[in-house]
C-alpha cells in the first residue's frame, strides 16, 4: 500500500520545467496571422490542475527569468493557484537565458497537429543540485512530490535535481512520483538511448507511482515486453503484460498508470486507462471524445488519478477520477483545467453531456 501522509503543508510539489506554447489554433503556422500563447509544463500542468479544479495545496519549483514572458509565465502559475518556488535567472537582453517555447498548432480531422520547441539557452536546464532550499520548502510537510523525464533530459544536471527533490521528499516522508514521457528527439541531443535508460533508472529508483506507456517502459527504462496480441489501442494485455518486468527489476514501484488512447481523427478518440497497483489491474471504462486541443490531456489524467489517491479513494475509483479529468481536459483549449470537481465526478460515475440546468 502507499503510505500516503494523512497532512502536510503541501499535498503536492512538482519540479520541471515550465514553457509557454505558442497555439495558432487550426491555422498551420505557415499561414497563421495570430497566435494564443498558453503556460505549459508537464509536472506544472499536474500542480495546475489539482489546485484549481481538485482544491489542494500546491506548488511548482522551477526555473525562473526575471524579463516579460517569464512575467507572463508568473501570472498564470498565480492564477492557478499555484505556490511557486523559483530559482531566478536575469536575462541578458539579447540571448537568455529563455523560458522554453513549444510550438503547436490544433489540427484538424485527418491533418493531425504539428509540435516543434525552441529550448535554446533555457533556463531549467540550467538548475543543478543546491540551488533549490529542499529543507524550507518541505518544511511544513508535504505529501506528494512529482517530476517527470523531460525535466531529466534537459541537461546533465537536471537529473541530480531530481534525484535530490526525491530524497528530500522521501526523508519529509512523502509519496514520489515520476512520469517517464520518454521524447526521442530530446534524448538523442541528451546522450542517446543508453544515457537515457542509466539515467531514469537511477530516478525510478527512488520512486513509489510512475506514469508511462509501453513505450515509455521499453525505451526509457529498458524494461522487456511480453510477445503479447493486442486487439486495438484499447486492449491493455501489452500494458498489464509488463508489469511482471517492473515488480521484478523496480520492486520499489507501487503502482503504474497510463491513458490508453486511439486516435480516429484529430478531433476523435477512443479513451481509456489503466492502472497496475501492487499487482492488481484496473482498467477505465472507454468513452469517445470529440476532442477540441489533445495537449495536457495525459497531464490531466495524472492529476485525477493523484487527486484520487491523496483523497483515499480505492486504486480502482481513483483511476475513474483521473480518467474523467484527462477526459473533460481535452475538451477545453490550453494545456491545464478548465473543468470543475463536480463535473469530473459526474462524468466518472457515468455522466452525460445532456445540459445541466
């Protein structure tokens, strides 16, 4: 069983690296004339959520630059509720340090969407062990640390930042949580696919809960799959059939989730999840989403499903919340919630899009 702490001054701290996504919508960016710009990052967008729609105590350590679009970045991270806790750059005017820039337009039925980044001179990439005061912010307690692997591949450094939050976290006596989001692309500048599997697994060391598909499990951790036959994107036995490699070599590691998802068209997904929880599996119910933005979509599941667990709800209840929350999310533009408590509830326990009066 996870030994959740019943209190603490924080319910949840994420680490990693925040961006602002530039999003043209449905236009490609090669005709686009306007762009809306969202706050993002895969460990912020969990803080995000469960603050605002799931009412709990959170905050985001990350780097942070003192020039306009870390301002902009600043104002979101309040407006969500967010307690920050930022190692401050200065930006020199000309070349950085940057907050990180994703690029990613909508798509739209069969054309699918189109990401790109510039993380050039960022400044997450840049934080190394000691520059983050572990003691003062988990003073007051805290009962769930999170971060994910593409804070990790960030640099040669961030790694140990993670590590470090990690035992900081575990001697405060919280639950550790990693979502693998293994990114070949980033990987392949960070030292390649050996550096990457060294690395995570000296991270997924010190952890309870990890977030990550079959991907994820093979190609970051170097984990082996089962020669198993799937029936659809739906058919969990590939997921479930791992699960015998991570209690073996990862006996630390409680419990494993993830979506599983088909994609139809752009606009159109099956959905579903999973969840391996000391050797029990669970699976989500499926539902069709009429997707308006897919992006954040797994970071939301994450969420309900942390939501769940600090709640105590059962392993099984617990994946219907985040399940429902990854759901709704995908039905609002950006990356972070718009959804409230009572909705992603009632769509967990079976509800409709009939108009609520």
């Amino acid at each position: 069983m996870l030994n959740i702490p019943a209190a603490g001054g924080l319910d949840f701290v994420a680490l990693g690296a925040m961006v602002h996504r530039i999003d043209p919508g449905r236009i490609p960016f090669h005709k686009a004339s306007q762009c809306a710009i969202h706050v993002s990052g895969g460990e912020f967008n969990c803080a995000a959520n469960l603050a605002d729609c799931f009412g709990m105590k959170t905050g985001i350590v990350t780097a942070m630059v003192d020039y306009p679009i870390g301002g902009l970045i600043q104002e979101r991270v309040r407006a969500m509720g967010v307690q920050p806790f930022y190692r401050m750059f200065e930006h020199n005017g000309v070349n950085g340090p940057n907050m990180a820039t994703v690029y990613s337009d909508q798509g739209c039925g069969v054309r699918a969407p189109v990401v790109f980044y510039n993380r050039s001179n960022e400044a997450a990439a840049q934080l190394k062990p000691g520059d983050i005061d572990w003691k003062s912010i988990f003073a007051g307690g805290v009962r769930w640390f999170h971060s994910g692997g593409i804070f990790a591949a960030l640099s040669s450094t961030t790694p140990n930042v993670i590590i470090e939050g990690m035992k900081a976290a575990k001697d405060a006596g919280a639950i550790v949580s990693f979502d693998l989001n293994y990114r070949a692309k980033l990987w392949q500048i960070s030292g390649g696919l050996d550096t990457c599997q060294k690395t995570l697994r000296s991270i997924v060391e010190l952890c309870d809960v990890l977030v990550g598909n079959e991907e994820d499990l093979q190609k970051g951790l170097g984990i082996k799959g089962q020669d198993v036959e799937k029936t659809g994107k739906l058919d969990p036995s590939a997921f479930f059939g791992m699960m015998e490699g991570v209690a073996k070599e990862l006996p630390n590691v409680k419990a494993v989730a993830t979506t599983l998802r088909e994609v139809h068209t752009t606009n159109r997904h099956s959905w579903s999840a999973v969840l391996w929880y000391e050797g029990e599996t669970f699976q989500a119910p499926e539902c069709e989403l009429d997707v308006l933005d897919r992006v954040g979509g797994g970071d939301g599941f994450a969420s309900g499903l942390v939501y769940g667990l600090l709640s105590g709800k059962s392993p099984a209840e617990a994946l219907k919340l985040g399940w429902a929350h990854g759901a709704l999310l995908t039905t609002f533009p950006g990356d972070t919630t718009m959804a409230t408590l009572s909705q992603v509830e009632a769509f967990a326990e079976g509800g409709s899009a009939r108009i609520q009066r």
